[in-house]
C-alpha cells in the first residue's frame, strides 16, 4: 500500500532542490543555472535528472521526501561577482509597472525588493 507509515523517505539533495527551484520554479535555463551554481551545465543536467527521477519515485511509490546533504555552499553575499547579488531571497526581477491613477510607468530596482527571510 502506497504512503504507509516508516517507508524510507526519498532523499533530494540540497543541490538537486536548487536545480530544481531555478529550472522549474525560476524559468532558468540549464546554462543559467549552471552559471548561477557556479558548476558546469553538464553537471547541472546530471544534477536536474537525479533529482526529476527522486521526485518521481516519491510521488509514484509515496513516499516521504527529505531534503539533505549534497554538495552545497551558502551564499555570505560578500563575494565579487556573486550570481545572487547577496542573497537570493533578495533577488527581485525589473519589472514594468503601470500606475493606476494614469500611464506613470515604474521599474522595480533592488532598493524596491524586500528580504523573505
């Protein structure tokens, strides 16, 4: 019976979750998020594949889902031509805005982003 109580979880890494939240959440291409990762696309493509077929076992099999381990490090922010400009909970895309009261149109820059978390 699918979802029973003390299956193995399956187990994403952190890098695997990344690949996915930039491919499939962020619209990143594999190029763009092996440039953002820092690691090559191919490796991005091995990476993005693990992690599709992790996700499948657990949605078929229903399994439990552990995020954990995997080759990673967090961003401080401080280093020189950082992908994230911080932190990518502050990543805030330009968008065009048009002012209700009349055709004032309004980019959004990083001084208009707010931190998440």
């Amino acid at each position: 019976m699918r979802g029973e109580k003390g299956q193995q979880p399956v187990i994403l890494r952190v890098d695997e979750y990344e690949a996915l939240r930039l491919i499939d959440r962020e619209g990143f291409s594999q190029e763009e998020c092996g440039d953002y990762m820092h690691i090559a696309r191919a490796t991005v493509q091995q990476i993005y594949t693990s992690a599709r077929k992790k996700l499948a076992d657990m949605l078929v099999e229903g399994r439990p889902l552990l995020i954990a381990g995997g080759e990673y490090r967090l961003c401080d922010g401080t280093e020189s031509g950082c992908a994230c400009k911080g932190c990518h909970k502050r990543r805030c895309p330009t968008v065009r805005t048009e002012a209700k009261s009349g055709n004032n149109s309004k980019e959004s820059s990083d001084e208009d982003c707010h931190s998440i978390g």
